[in-house]
C-alpha cells in the first residue's frame, strides 16, 4: 500500500531529454522518481529494474486489494444462482 500511495501522489508528465529537442517521453522525472523510492544512482535517471521493480510490487499490491472483492463477488453470484 505504501508503493501505491507514493505512485499516486508522483507526478505523470510529458517531458524532453534535453539532448533530445522535440522528443516527448511520458512518465515520472528521475527527481520525482528518487525523492518517492530513495533508490538508484543518483535523481538524473530511473534505472529499468527499479521501474519494473516499482510496477511489479504495484500489480502485487493491488491483486492484493482485489482477490478478497473477486472471491466475494463469486459468493454473491452463487448465492443469487441458487435464489
């Protein structure tokens, strides 16, 4: 839930390397990205295994949230089969 809480509340923009003029990216800044997760080398960029670390543990935290909802749902529609 941690890992989820910081995700929302990071900024999603589009932005420009600086030694790419007119090439837009969308994601979070290095900056934002550090500041929220303390992890990599430095704030000038996102290493891709802490990315895909970062968004991985999401999709785990939110399975988490959703299987008690999925297993409840499927009680229900039992329950209303058998009505």
């Amino acid at each position: 839930d941690d890992v989820l809480r910081k995700l929302a509340a990071m900024p999603i923009d589009r932005w420009s390397y600086k030694t790419e003029p007119g090439v837009r990216h969308v994601g979070p800044t290095a900056q934002d990205f550090r500041a929220a997760f303390g992890l990599g080398v430095d704030d000038t960029s996102i290493g891709h295994i802490d990315l895909s670390g970062i968004g991985l543990r999401a999709i785990q935290a939110l399975e988490a949230r959703t299987r008690p909802l999925a297993d409840e749902l499927a009680e229900l529609r039992a329950e209303v089969a058998e009505l």
